[in-house]
C-alpha cells in the first residue's frame, strides 16, 4: 500500500507539469489518473470535446515484483492499441528513483 501511494504522488507529480490532472476516486477501467494537454482554446462542451489520456501508475519494489494489466485497458477488441493509455511505472527511493513511460502500443509490442 506505501509503495502505490509513493508511485502515485510521483506520477501526479510529473503529470501535473504537462498536463491538467484529473482523479479517481477509484481506479475504475485502469485509470489512476484521467489527463487533458493544456489547451486554452478548446472546451469540454465543444461538439469534439478535447481527447483525455488515460495513465495508470505501478510501483514495483524489486525486480520481483509482478506487474500486471488486464488487457482490455490497453487495447479493443481486435488488438488495437489505444492510442490514449499510458502506464507509468516507479521504482527506486529518494536518489536512486527511476521512472518508465510505456504507451499501449509499448506493451502490446514489448509484452
């Protein structure tokens, strides 16, 4: 449970120097976080309301640790990457912290 909490507040950390940040109260369809690029000149009640990313956050302890992602978070039905999930995985304490950002296609293509 303390390493999901430190691996979230890096993540939103990071996250929130590029990105609008949205939350979850519960981490429903693998979203920890929903995010929006900074973008003045659109809205969400605009007939294409602005696309959201979807990021969820791993942080593994050792090389031991197991990660796992359903995969109907990461693709559709035929495969298909989507285009808007993002896993951010941490690892590491104070100066030997580490991060990794791999997209749907990363995963699909790497695992």
């Amino acid at each position: 449970m303390e390493n999901g909490v430190l691996g979230e507040a890096r993540a939103k950390a990071l996250l929130l120097e590029r990105f609008w940040v949205l939350e979850r109260s519960v981490d429903v369809q693998g979203a920890d976080y929903l995010i929006q690029r900074k973008l003045n000149e659109t809205n969400f009640m605009d007939k294409e309301a602005p696309k959201l990313g979807v990021v969820q956050v791993k942080f593994i302890q050792n090389g031991d640790t197991y990660i796992s992602i359903k995969k109907s978070y990461v693709c559709d039905q035929y495969g298909e990457p989507y285009n808007e999930f993002f896993l951010l995985v941490f690892s590491g304490s104070e100066d030997d912290a580490q991060s990794y950002l791999l997209s749907a296609k990363d995963i699909i293509n790497e695992f």
